[in-house]
C-alpha cells in the first residue's frame, strides 16, 4: 500500500504549511510527522516528501542523510539514546552505556533480536547539570543510577 | 562578586502559565509598554544601553545586532531564535523553555517590534520535546490573550511566533547553518557576507538571537535599559545585566543559577556548585561550552602593563577572574555560553581531549575540506595516542592539524575544534608525552571521580 499520512498528521501539515512562505521550509517538520507514523524514511517516503512539497526527492533525500535523528532504516520498537559527550562522561556516562549494552545483550548501533529496543549513543543533549542522562524515545531521563537504568530497561523490554 | 537575581527565574518554582507569569513577574508589561509607547527606533537605542552580550557563545552586542537591520522597500524582516542548545556542557536554555517560555514570547514581541518583523520562528533542537510542548502552550495562551496576533496589546503591529524543530545536528546552532535548515534544507552553514541583516531566512533580512538573550529582554525593558545593565559587576567594561550560569562536571551540585554578570569560576564551583567531589582539588575548567579552551587550576593571569584591561587582575587566578567576554578573552579562553564544565584532579586530560574530538568528528558538517578531514584526523591522532600507539610526533602532528584548520573554513565550527585541541596540547603537554612515551597508559584512564 503506497505511503499516505494519517488524517490527523495531514491536519497537522495542512497548519505547518501556513507558517513559512515556502513549500520547501516543511521539508523537515513533514519527515518527522512520516517518521513518527512509519518509525523510519523509506524511499516511498523520500519521495512522497518529494510530490508533497514540489521539491525534488534528491533535495530530501539530501536532507535525510545530513541529520542524524531520520532513520535510513527500519529501528526497534523503542530508541535509547545515551549521552556520551564530555560533561556526562565525567559523572559515568561510559559506565551507563556498558550497562546498557549488558542489559540488552547488543552493542550501541544495534537492534534487540525481538525488535524492541535500539541504542545508540548521542552527543550533548543539554543535560549537562542532571547527567548522566538517557533519551528513551520522547522523554529524558536524568540523574541515572544502575538501578534507576534497569529499571527503564526492563519496562522497555516487556512493553 | 556573587549576586543572586531572579528575573528569568523567579518563576522556575511558581510555574510556567501565562497567569503565574503575569501575575508573579509583571509579566507582559514591558511589551505592552514597548508597543504603545515607543516608536521602533526608541525601542532599538534603549536596547543598546542594556549592553546584552549574545548569550550564545559570541557575545555580541544585542542592541548593535538589532540596529544593523534596515527597512527593505518589498521584503519582509524575519526574528529567529536560537534555541538549538547543544554545545556540550551548556544547559541553560532548556531551563528556559521549560520553565519561564512566556519570558520568551513577549521577548520576540519586542524583538519582532525592534527589527520591523511580523514573524519569529524559534528553532529548537527535536530532541527538546518538553521545551517544544511549553513553548507551543506558552505561545497558544498569549494568543488566547490578544499578545500575539493581528494586533498585540491593541496595536496594529502583527506578530506571530511558531516553533520550528531541527533533526539532531550540532552544526544548526551556526546561524546560518539554522537559516538552511529553517529554509528545509541541509544544515550547511552559508558564507558570509551577506550577512543575516542582509539577506537571512528565505533570502530576507533577519536577526538572530540566542534564545536566553531574548528571554532577558522584558526585564531589561521593565527595569530600564540602563538600570538592567548596571546590575552586572562589568557594566563599566559593557558587560551588562544577568545571565543564567550553569555548573557541571565533578561539582557536588550541579545546577543552572541566574546571577548579575560576573562571579568567578571559584565561586561558581564553591558557593554554587557545592564544592568538587570527594573534596578533590580542581585540575582545569571548560569555561563555557566545549569550543572554549580550557583553563588549569594554576594559571596566573599575566598582565603587567598598567594599560591592559587585564591589569586590575594581574597575579591573580583566572578563577577569580569575573566571568565575562572580554575578561575570558583577555586570559586566553572564551566566555561562550557561562555553563562551567569542572574536571577534578585525576581526570585524564588525553581521554577528556578524545571524547570531544569524537564529537566535533561526528558533528563536522562536512562541507568544507579542512573541517571534515581535519576533525576526523584530530580524532584518530588522539585515539591513536591514547591506545599507547602514538608517539612524540603524534602530538605535533595534533598541533599542526589544528592550526591548518584555523582560519581555513567557512564557518567556526573549524576554529571551535581547533582551539580547544591547541587548549589541551598546551596545557597538559606532559600527559600527552606521557601517553607517546607509554608511561601513562589508558588502563589507568578516568574521567569519572570516585
């Protein structure tokens, strides 16, 4: 079935579409609502982007690979994001991210077998002042403890 | 000297509504002043007495920024906010966005007033989901209210404010590397001239701001321009008002605190900060974010000419050197955005150095030669040290790489990579001709204190 967005997020484009003077100023809010919907840009995607904006799909492909948040392909269920970058490191962001690996039995890049969870790292996420940090999908999760750790992990698994 | 403020956090503990915001903190009242009193070039030359240094990183002066934007005969002017935080150790921002979003909107009314814009975007990091939801909550209430729209307060003077959202990518924080991806295209930062005011978002004129520079601009007008930037203990050097200063690292309470511009690192780390963990002594500070290059705890600032503006300090610490752009210039560093990352001693200054040589290898944009190959380079180079495969002529090679980069790129990015490379191999020099002569190993490599 070819790829079309939920009524709901066509409302919501319909709104961002009246915000900016051009077509093309949409090209990232319109990648995240097909993101959100679909988990991942698909090249069905790309260029329903592409007929959607008038812009041509080489532009958004062009824009999926320079940022980092648009998945090139499928993801789990669930992302785990930890930060690694040098103000978490120095409050045991390294010990985090080997619990993590341990705990999911991969290693950061990597889906779980069943396909729930992905973890990756990621670089600051302003969060300097409550770290160490991890981003489970929309939410931030601060001041983390192996136990608090465990604790997120082992509800994403079973969710 | 530590002064304790609250106008951008009076509210942090209060809530985030519009009601608590103008009932709490005379919320509203200096816009509605501005557009009902002043004329645009009134509001622009009141702003320049505030002496508001950017509060991203450059600290340029805010009311000379807004005064380069000029009427254009068939285009119209555009604010943009900067709200992509992600320079590591700054965490400041998003306090705002969460905690105080409506000091924000009523900034950009009087932001979009000062420089002839109808439209501001605010482009926040997509990461940021909480700061999105308060600032589109914020801006739904101010509109409810007749703030925002067709004719704020009344006046016939439209403003309209969206939020707009990035992808993950650190480079966006470059102004013109966030006006390309406002636009829906890569974020490549554009050269320059022209420069924003010129031709800036959708090729029109536009100022950009730094979000926290614009939250601060209903109590500069509130209390008076002049008045808000006496607050700072460098009003005399053009400093002026209150910033958020956030502490981070190996401090027993890391936290975000609004003061008058100007307290030291040491009181920053030790009245705010609690002191450093396990009572270690401090070995070196990132002073704003991880571009500014990095202060040791033993450094002296050197200034014996009765001339230089660094004079009244001279023989002191650089910790008990108030915090300010041209006081953290003139000890070598940079201001950047006031977040003090504190590293205790026993940190590894060569692991510390390779965690954020990966980030500017990872958040290259990769447009120019020098940057992409240059970053990547930097980081294999460090890496290679720290496995115990380097040697003496690694390190030179380390310094020689960073300078090649200097100067050399379109944008910063290249020089906020190379000067905190040149920082370390400077600094920590024996650590660095440790790891090359394998007398320090990375099996003894921590950053974290225990």
């Amino acid at each position: 079935m070819a790829f079309a967005l939920s009524p709901e997020r066509e409302r919501e484009l319909q709104d961002i579409l009246t915000r900016y003077p051009t077509r093309m100023a949409a090209t990232i809010p319109l990648l995240h609502l097909c993101q959100d919907q679909n988990g991942w840009v698909s090249e069905e995607i790309i260029q329903y982007v592409a007929n959607k904006l008038d812009v041509p799909p080489a532009h958004v492909q062009g824009v999926v690979t320079f940022y980092t948040l648009f998945n090139q392909k499928p993801v789990g269920k669930h992302q785990v994001w930890v930060c690694r970058t040098l103000p978490c490191a120095l409050r045991g962001a390294y010990g985090v991210i080997a619990q993590c690996e341990k705990k999911l039995g991969i290693h950061v890049g990597e889906t779980t077998k069943n396909g729930k969870v992905t973890l990756r790292t990621a670089e600051c996420l302003a969060s300097c002042g409550t770290a160490p940090m991890m981003q489970v999908n929309k939410e931030y999760h601060e001041n983390l403890t192996p136990e608090r750790i465990d604790a997120i992990l082992t509800k994403l698994q079973e969710s | 000297m530590l002064v304790r403020t609250d106008y951008l956090t009076k509210v942090y503990s209060l809530g985030h509504s519009l009601d608590v915001y103008e009932r709490q903190a005379q919320g509203y009242q200096a816009a509605r002043k501005v557009l009902l009193t002043m004329t645009r070039e009134q509001v622009v030359e009141e702003a320049k007495k505030a002496n508001i240094r950017g509060r991203g990183g450059a600290g340029f002066p805010m009311g000379i920024k807004w005064s380069f934007m000029r009427p254009h005969p068939t285009k119209p002017a555009y604010l943009v906010i900067n709200a992509d935080e992600g320079e590591p150790g700054t965490h400041k921002d998003r306090t705002l966005m969460e905690l105080n979003p409506h000091s924000i909107i009523e900034g950009c009314i009087i932001g979009c007033y000062a420089i002839g814009a109808n439209v501001a975007y605010i482009y926040v990091r997509d990461e940021l989901h909480l700061s999105k939801e308060r600032l589109w909550g914020a801006i739904k209430e101010a509109q409810a209210k007749g703030y925002l729209g067709k004719t704020p307060f009344g006046k016939n003077y439209p403003v309209e404010v969206y939020v707009h959202t990035g992808a993950g990518a650190y480079i966006c924080g470059e102004e013109t590397s966030l006006l390309n991806s406002l636009e829906g295209r890569r974020g490549e930062p554009r050269l320059k001239p022209p420069f924003p005011a010129q031709a800036g978002a959708f090729g029109c004129p536009t100022t950009v701001n730094n979000l926290e520079t614009i939250a601060t601009v209903p109590a500069a007008f509130m209390l008076g321009c002049e008045a808000y930037s006496k607050l700072s203990a460098l009003h005399h050097i053009a400093d002026g008002g209150v910033r958020l200063y956030g502490i981070n690292g190996h401090v027993k309470k890391p936290c975000v605190v609004e003061l008058a511009c100007g307290p030291t690192i040491n009181e920053l780390i030790y009245d705010i900060g609690g002191g450093i963990l396990g009572d270690k002594p401090l070995m070196a500070v990132i002073p704003g974010g991880s571009s500014t290059p990095v202060l040791r705890a033993d450094e002296v600032v050197d200034a014996p000419d009765e001339k230089s503006p660094m004079h009244a300090w001279h023989g002191k610490n650089v910790m008990d050197v108030p915090l300010g752009v041209d006081t953290m210039r003139g000890v070598g560093t940079m201001l950047g955005t006031c977040c003090v990352t504190v590293m205790a001693e026993g940190t590894d200054p060569v692991l510390a150095m390779l965690n954020l040589m990966q980030f500017y290898h990872h958040e290259s944009c990769g447009q120019c030669t020098p940057c992409r190959e240059g970053s990547a380079w930097l980081d294999r180079t460090v890496q290679k040290l720290y496995d115990g495969n380097g040697t003496t002529e690694d390190i030179a090679l380390l310094a020689d790489i960073a300078n090649n980069i200097m100067g050399n790129t379109i944008c910063a990015f290249g020089e906020g990579t190379a000067m905190p490379a040149l920082g370390f191999l400077k600094k920590f020099k024996r650590e660095f001709e440790e790891y090359a002569t394998g007398t320090r190993t990375k099996a003894q490599a921590r950053l974290t204190v225990d």
